[in-house]
C-alpha cells in the first residue's frame, strides 16, 4: 500500500466510529470494573463526532484531518480519555505537517508524537498502567519498522501485534492514576480499559492498510 | 443527608440558576450554564479565567468580577469543568490581550485547562496558566510543585486581578500571579466531613472529638488525626507549618486569611485568627491585609484553614486594591 492519503484517512476516522460504537458496551464493562463506566460512551461518542468532522472536510490534508479529528474529540469527549486521545491526534497531526501521504517514517513520527502528548498531559510514565503502556511499545515499534525500511502495512502490523502483547502484560500491572488508583492491588488481573482503547486504535489502522 | 435539593443531579445547574437571577452582573456564555462569564468584559484586558468542580463557594466562580476574574469553568461537584467548558469561556473573555487561566494543583483541572489551551491556541488564542499550590499539608518542602490548591488561591485572584485591571500584559499578570502562588502558604483543619449530593452520604468519617490537620478541601488525608485540642492549640501545630516555610525578615508584611470550611461559625474563625495574629506578630511579621470569612467551602465541612501571603512592595498594593464581585466586596485601602 501506498500509505495513507486523504482518502484513506477519511476512511479510518470512518471505521474507527463504526468499531467504537460496536465495541462501546465491551468498554463499559471493562471500565466498570474499576472506573466510572463512561469509556464507551465517550469513545463512541467521541469517534463518531471525529468522524463527522473530518467527513465534512473540504480541502483535507493529512496533519489538518489529523487535528480536525483530534479537535473535534476533545469537544465531544470531555473525559480523560477523551481528552487524552484528542491530545494524542493534535500532536501526532503536527508531527505529520507537510506531508501528503503517511508512510511508515510519517507513521512512526506520528505514533511518537501521539504517545508523547498522552504522557504529557496526562502526567504518566510507561508502567503505570495506563494507555501509556501500550501506545509506547506501538510508537517504539513503528519507529524500529521506519529504520528497517519495511512498508506502512508490515509495520502497522507488528505494532499491532506489540500492542496486543502490550495489553495482556497490562493485567499484571497496578494503577497508579485516576479513579482506578483508588482501587489499587484490585486492579491486579484486569485488563486495563485505557489501553484497549489504544490497541482498538493500532488494530483498526492495520486493518485499513491491509484492506 | 440533611440538604436542601430536588434531584441531586440537578444540583449544580439550579444553583448556577440561582446565581444568574440573583446576579445580573454575571452570565453564562452560549448555552451552556457552566460557562460562566462577567457580563461585560472590558475591552483590551488581559482574561483570567479559573476553574474547578462545585462544592467550596466561593470559590471559583465566585471571584468573577470587577478587579478580580473574568470567567470560570464550572464543574459538577468536585469534578473538573470540561476542555470544552473552558475553551468556550475562553472565547468569550479574550479580549486580543490573551487569557491567564488560573486554577488549583489538580489532576482533572491540569489536563483539561491545558487541553483548553491547546485547543485556544489553535483558534489564535494566546494563553499562560498559574496553579495554586499552597496546601503545605499536601507535599513536604522541596515538593511545592506537587501541593494542592486551596483557599491561598484567593490571594492570586486577587493580585492578579488587580494586575489585569491595571492593564498589564499577559506575561506580566502571570508572573504576578505566580509570585503571589510562590508566596502564599496555606494549612487546614477539618472537624466533620462533607456529603456530594450524588453520593448522599460522607465518604468519611472525623469521629466526634477528632480533627484532622492537613485534610484536603475535598476529604484528601492530611497529616494528623488527634483529639480535638483547645483553639489556641489547634492554631499552635497548624501555623508551625507556615512559620517553617516564611522567614519575616526582610520582608515583614503579610496578608491573613482566616477561612471557614461551610459549617463552622464566624466566631470560631475569630477566635482562630485572634491566636494566629499573636503567633505571627511574634515571629515578626506585621499583618496589613486580613480576611476573615468563607473563601473556599468543602460543602458542610466543619473545619478552618489558616493562609499566609508573604507581601513585597509589588504584591500589597495588588492586595489592598479595591473588588467588586457577586460574592466579594472590598474597598480599596
């Protein structure tokens, strides 16, 4: 694949909104279990406005797609996670400025980018148990795949695999952060709600490059 | 729980209601109860915009007003107002001068006032931001920057409102208010705790003859649960804290405020202050500014907070400017 243009970002935003709002009852279980229940509302939510956004675009270029989505999240999804994805996109969209197509270096530098802005503003640290501890082996894989030369849809595709790993290797990790803090030791043995946003992500982005 | 509500859901909007019936001068912007705004804003100034959840009127959105804020991000209780929610008031109090967002130390405040500001800056909107961290029960020394904000933030509003009204730039108002954040030192006490209206019932306890030095505004632990102790006592072990951190000898002038938590009685905040006057004029500090009242409540908490603001000769005229709000009034002297 020729990595993603306009079109093939328009058609992720997309597919995006279409899993979020199938997978919203699946979030809410998960984050209920040690949160306030609301991640899958707000995903849905969030994604399906993202998608409308950048459906209504005019003159779309990557990085303004990119922030357009992010912008239009943080409206639509006044919650952490909202907040944290919308920060991800308006920093990942900058590090992607000038380029018309979003090959595997552009991809790396955005993933980097993204994940460095969700440690930014959510003043985490990899470890945490936390979005963080899979959007970090996603971005340090897709910069490995941007040294070996190898094409955006190889490269998405180990990501999404190190994510997969990533969130599995969650469940043994304690939370340190919100609400989940609270609970601790509790939160040993459960799938982190955060992280599986972000593995939903990588997966429906490899998916799109593959199809 | 002993409140006076309908749905508890509704509590925050109906006394937001009540306020824009109560207070012309004040208004929300769009549609939005939570945005809320000065209802005119004065042309070419610097915006201060804060925020935070509901629950300790006056705080926050009770310093909106002349001298003082333009505009405040209202959450529900204890939560913080939305990105959106403050972004929104953001456009609204932008005046071409940029907006100083202003706000205590929290995690939910944090992210959302900078996500706020990223979103600002996209729309060409220039923004700083200053937290409130005076809460000395909540970081040990050399840990500022972890402290909670609490009822001190009253004194950043204030110097940085004045600042504002004077018509001084961005950098120069967030410098001011950072220096009065640098400067102010607060410690508290709780007696009993308080109930979210949602939640209906405390999410704590204070047995009958304890207090709890150090608690946080929202129930957050402090430092030590004792035996409730005579109030000159009380005043003794909370103020050590403040007179560790503030050394009076160069400079001597400080402003005190003395502030009730919801429930316990204007006397009582007398008699405190009586003995935390005593304590600092013999540490040598000289008070040229007191307030005495409630500034920043956590509901029906019972239980007090002690703040101290190191003056300096840029700082006191700031605080002794005149201020005209819905919930507070002063004279300039």
């Amino acid at each position: 694949m020729q990595g993603f243009g306009t079109d093939e970002i328009a058609a992720l935003f997309a597919r995006l909104a279409d899993v979020f709002a199938a997978e919203k009852e699946a979030l809410i279980a998960l984050d209920g279990k040690v949160g306030d229940s609301d991640l899958g509302l707000t995903m849905a939510k969030g994604f399906g406005a993202a998608h409308d956004a950048v459906a209504a675009m005019e003159t779309p270029t990557p990085e303004a797609q990119l922030k357009t989505a992010g912008a239009a999240l943080a409206r639509a999804a006044p919650s952490t996670m909202g907040t944290l994805m919308a920060t991800g996109l308006l920093r990942g969209s900058a590090a992607v400025s000038g380029a018309e197509r979003l090959e595997t270096a552009e991809m790396a530098a955005f993933w980097s980018a993204f994940r460095d802005g969700v440690a930014h503003r959510g003043r985490a640290q990899v470890g945490d148990k936390t979005v963080l501890d899979v959007l970090h082996p996603i971005a340090e894989t897709m910069q490995a795949q941007a040294r070996e030369g190898a094409s955006l849809d190889a490269a998405l595709d180990r990501a999404r695999v190190a994510a997969e790993q990533a969130l599995e290797d969650t469940k043994d990790l304690v939370a340190q952060h919100g609400k989940a803090a609270a609970f601790q030791e509790k939160t040993r043995g459960i799938q982190d709600a955060g992280s599986t946003v972000a593995v939903i992500l990588i997966r429906t982005m490899a998916e799109c490059a593959a199809d | 729980m002993k409140k006076f509500v309908n749905d508890p859901e509704n509590f925050v909007d109906e006394m937001l209601d009540g306020i824009y019936r109560a207070h012309p001068e004040v208004t929300h912007a769009g549609d939005d109860l939570r945005c809320f705004v000065r209802s005119k804003q004065v042309p070419g100034k610097v915006g201060l915009v804060t925020g935070g959840g509901s629950g300790h009127l006056p705080l926050f959105l009770g310093y909106v007003g002349e001298n003082m804020l333009d505009g405040a991000g209202v959450g529900g209780v204890f939560q913080s107002p939305s990105s959106e929610q403050i972004l929104e008031v953001t456009r609204h109090v932008d005046q071409g001068a940029g907006v100083l967002y202003l706000y205590g130390n929290y995690t939910g405040d944090l992210m959302n006032f900078d996500m706020a500001g990223e979103l600002a800056d996209l729309e060409g909107i220039k923004t700083a931001t200053v937290v409130g961290r005076d809460d000395v029960a909540s970081s040990v020394p050399g840990e500022e920057h972890k402290r909670r904000g609490v009822a001190g933030i009253f004194f950043l509003y204030k110097a940085a409102g004045a600042a504002a009204a004077r018509m001084m730039p961005l950098e120069e108002v967030a410098r001011i208010a950072e220096k009065a954040s640098a400067r102010t030192r607060t410690i508290g006490v709780a007696l009993s705790p308080c109930i979210v209206p949602e939640v209906g019932k405390p999410g704590f306890e204070i047995g009958e003859n304890e207090m709890e030095i150090g608690m946080g505004i929202h129930g957050e632990p402090g430092i030590s649960r004792d035996a409730l102790a005579p109030a000159d006592e009380v005043v003794d072990r909370m103020i050590e804290r403040i007179l560790a951190e503030q050394d009076y000898t160069q400079d001597k002038e400080v402003a005190v405020l003395v502030n009730g938590l919801g429930a316990t009685p204007l006397e009582e905040l007398y008699i405190l202050y009586r003995r935390t006057a005593q304590r600092l004029e013999a540490a040598g500090a000289q008070i040229r500014h007191t307030f005495i009242g409630e500034f920043a409540t956590s509901m029906e908490m019972a239980g007090a907070s002690i703040s101290v603001l190191q003056l300096d000769s840029e700082l006191e005229p700031l605080i002794a400017a005149g201020g005209d709000t819905p919930f507070f009034k002063k004279l300039a002297n």
